[in-house]
C-alpha cells in the first residue's frame, strides 16, 4: 500500500515476483488487480526469472541487516525503511541503471515520455 500511494502507478504496471507464498496469497493479488496492477510470477523452479530481486536481497543484507542486531521488528521495519528512502533509491549508485540513482532513473524515464508526449 505505501508503494501504491507514494508511486501512483497506472494502470497497467507489471509486478513480477517469485512464486514466494507471499506473492501467490489470494488476497496480495487481489489488492493488485484493484489497483490495476497486472501480477507476472516466474516460472517454477527458474531462479534466474528472478534474479534482478534476488541480488536486491543480497545488497539489503549485505549492507544492512547483516550489520545490525534489532531488539523489536519496528526498529528493523524502521532501519530498512531509512535504507530504502534515505540511501537505496536516493543516492546509491547502480551498475544496472547506469550508475544512476533509481530516483534519477525514474526522474530520466518521466521526463523522456514527457518529451515523447509533446512530439508533433
């Protein structure tokens, strides 16, 4: 829900995830679909459909959760939170997107389709 809200997305978006219980639950998919958010899951036993979220992981471990120790789920649910907002998206730098921040990688993509939209 705090995606939907702080992103907007239109209708139409691809959510791709594993097979994880999570993503397959009944009601995970339903708030999807009514938000116009089309589900795409990857196939049985191919880890490599997967692979973009899975070295996310890898990151958010290895420069986070395996550094800390959490006395409550809420000081964990905090800490990824500042690493997400204040540090992931906003200021680290990914080979993937070619080192650009995923805020600068989105800001580039609107703007583009901003300018496409104004072509005669």
């Amino acid at each position: 829900d705090m995606a939907i809200a702080r992103q907007r997305p239109a209708p139409g978006l691809t959510h791709h995830s594993d097979r994880g219980v999570q993503f397959a639950a009944h009601e995970y998919r339903k708030r999807l679909r009514q938000h116009g958010i089309v589900c795409s899951m990857s196939r049985k036993g191919d880890c490599w459909d997967n692979a973009p979220m899975e070295s996310f992981y890898a990151t958010l471990k290895g420069e986070l959760v395996e550094q800390c120790d959490y006395l409550t789920r809420d000081d964990a649910r905090a800490d990824v939170f500042q690493f997400l907002e204040g540090w992931y998206n906003r200021r680290r730098l990914h080979s993937a997107l070619g080192y650009l921040t995923p805020e600068q990688k989105v800001a580039a993509f609107h703007a583009a389709a901003s300018a496409a939209q104004h072509c005669p």
